[in-house]
C-alpha cells in the first residue's frame, strides 16, 4: 500500500531529517533572516530532484519547491515554518515543522510516479510577526493550490481544528509641544499624557469587548527628561478577535480612544496599522479529521480541543481564506510546559519531540495521498470552505 510505503520511507530517512531539524535548532534565525535554515531545506529539496527556487515573493529566505514529476490531478502544498524566537531560539518549535514538512515531500516525492497531481513544499519565512505567507498569497503562489497543510508543535495535546485569532498591530503617536516643565509649564503639549489617557481608555474598552478579544500594547516612547514637557510619545499595541470583521471594530474602537486622547491634550494623533493583519484561523475540520484518521492509524492517541483556553494568531490564517487548510497540533513533550519557552525550545529537539515529528511527517504525507486520490474527500473539503471562508 501506498500509505506504507511513504511512511517506511519516512523511517528510512529519519536520521537525515533529525540532522536537519537539529542544525536549524542550532542556528535559530529571526523573522526574514532564516539564511541558513532556507538554504539547508533548499539543499535537501534539490538532492531528492525538487524543483527549487530559494528565493520567491520579494522574500530572500522563502522556498517554492515543486515535484518535477507532474501528473493530472490535485496541487497539495505542503508548508514550512523555520523562524525562530529572540532570544529563547527555537521556543516555537518551528524546526520541526520544517523538518515534518520535509520528511513528507521527501517521502512523497520518492513515490511520486505512483501519485496523481502536483506537489510543492513552500517555505514560508517569518511567521512570528512578519507574514511570509502573506506575501506568498499576494504573488499568487497560492492560486492553483487546492489543499494546503503543515503541523504546528504543541506542549502534550495531539489534535486538530483548532481556530486561531485575527490580529492588527496598530501605532499610535501623539506630537505635542516642547516647555520647561517647571517654569513655563502652561505652554507646553504633553503627548505622555496623550499616550497614557489612550492606555486608559484602551484599558476601560477591554471590559466592553467579547471574551475572545485580545488587546494588549506597550508605550514605546514617553519623553527623554522630567523637566522637559515630552512633545513626542509612542505605543503599539496588538488587537486580536475571533471573528476578522469584529477585530476590525475593535481597531476602529482603539482608533477612538486615541482620538480623545489626543483632543483632551490637545496633542496630534498619528495612528497606523503597521504591517500585514493575519486572519482568523479558518481551519478545514473535513480534511483534519482524515489528518486526524491517519494519526490514528499510526497508533498516536488524540485528544479533545481544550475550551476556553486562549489562541494565538498566524498567518497561516490568512492561508486559511485563501484555500483549503489545515494546522493540526502534536505534542512535543509528555509533561506541560509552556509555549514560547526555553522549555519548549528543549522539548523542539528531545527524543520524544523528534518522534512526533515523524508521526507528523507521516500524517502529513497520508493526508496529502487522501487529497490526491479520494475525490469523495475533496468534494466534501471544498463544500465546507466555500461555507467557512471569509473573502
Ligand atoms: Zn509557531
């Protein structure tokens, strides 16, 4: 059987992929500058005949890694992730998205001649933050994509369908007007004051908004010396909802309480989205189930999404409009730990982490074989994302 085959193969070639996983966690590189994790994932791509090009959508670190062995049938896009954290490296786990999406391509790539369809592993640089795949959709390396799919570590938890929130950075600034502070105090234009009222008021909004909104920020800049009036103060802060069209409000709400601020001051607002929004996380439950199916098969126990714990954002969110997606979860360690941990940054190349990451490779590559040959599967999985997307 097919499935067998690729996960033998996955087996087979597991020293490789730990060597690799172990070298990017090694070298953890940030947002937009993961030089050596590209070109070490491009490098292992190439030797097994993909087609590789390091280097696409204006982003030196991002991978476009296809088969050359195409047939007629579906396009499975198989997603990267490989940045790392400011200083607790690899606390996201990212290496072994990397090298799960690697054993995958690698193992399905072997077989290709006895698979239909189109195979592409996508490296998308800069997850924490900066939003390699957005700008991977917006070169529309997305279009002819008709599943995409990546595992994402966990702490314990072995499981998939698990939302994700919107979130919109903002940038507020208030310019005020320079006075010595004790001397001539009435001539001046606090922008502290412009900043903290905003805080406040941001703050007094959060008892007003939906359980599963987010809104938290820090103040940049807030003067140079007491005894100088501060004319320029800063903050920034992250605004996250479920639901993308009310995380919108709530920017247009936090946009308010900066304006009030800035006319009882008397300061001048300038207020900006900065960067790429990530969308919600619109998860395709029918082809996580199948991921969830072939888990299972391997022998890995699943467990139950936990209600009311809170989300982070991704962008695999925004993916997640554009096509068919899935982001299931593996545990990485038996114990509880923290995410964005040096803990979890251990458990990313333990023994017991590097085991999951096969499964997931191998899971990666059943549900890829599922996408490519089930028809009934795929009609089902795009029927609930027309229903589920948001345009
Ligand atoms: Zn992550």
């Amino acid at each position: 059987m097919l499935k067998e085959k690729v996960c033998n193969y996955i087996d087979e070639i597991k020293d490789l992929l730990f060597e690799v996983s172990k070298e990017i966690h090694e070298n953890p590189e940030l947002n937009f500058e993961e030089y050596k994790a590209s070109k070490l994932l491009a490098k292992k791509l190439e030797e097994a005949n993909f087609k590789v090009k390091l280097g696409v959508a204006d982003l030196e670190t991002a991978i476009y890694a296809q088969h050359p062995n195409i047939t007629e049938g579906k396009t499975v896009a198989i997603l990267a992730e490989y940045d790392a954290l400011p200083e607790i490296g690899h606390g996201c786990g990212h290496n072994l998205i990397a090298t799960a999406s690697l054993g995958a391509s690698l193992a399905l790539g072997k077989f290709k001649e006895e698979i239909p369809g189109k195979l592409i592993f996508m490296g998308t640089p800069a997850e924490e933050g900066g939003g390699g795949k957005i700008f991977m959709i917006e070169a529309g390396l997305f279009k002819d994509v008709d599943a995409a799919m990546m595992f994402h570590p966990s702490a314990t938890l072995n499981m998939a369908g698990r939302g994700g929130l919107a979130v919109t950075t903002v940038r507020m600034e208030f310019f005020g007007k320079t006075a010595h502070a004790s001397s001539e105090p009435e001539k001046g234009i606090n922008a502290l004051d412009g900043v903290v009222q905003a805080y406040n008021a941001i703050s007094a909004l959060r008892q007003h908004i939906t359980s599963d909104a987010r809104i938290h920020g820090v103040i940049t800049d807030g003067g140079v010396k007491p005894n100088i009036v501060p004319d320029y103060a800063a903050a920034i802060y992250y605004v996250r909802a479920l639901d993308d069209n009310y995380c919108q409000e709530l920017v247009q709400k936090v946009h308010n309480c900066a304006k009030g601020a800035a006319l009882s001051t008397g300061s001048e607002l300038k207020f900006e989205i900065v960067g790429h929004s990530y969308k919600s996380r619109n998860v395709n439950k029918t082809l996580g189930n199948a991921f969830l199916e072939n888990l299972k098969s391997l022998g890995v126990p699943i467990h139950p999404i936990p209600v009311g714990k809170g989300l982070g954002s991704s962008d695999i969110g925004n993916v997640s409009h554009e096509v068919p997606t899935i982001h299931p979860y593996l545990g990485i360690s038996e114990k509880e730990i923290n995410g964005h941990s040096r803990d979890f940054a251990k458990a990313a190349i333990s023994e017991y982490g590097y085991k999951q990451m096969l499964n997931a490779a191998k899971a990666l590559a059943m549900t890829a074989i599922d996408v490519f040959t089930d028809e009934k599967l795929v009609a089902e999985m795009n029927k609930e994302f027309q229903e589920t997307r948001t345009k």
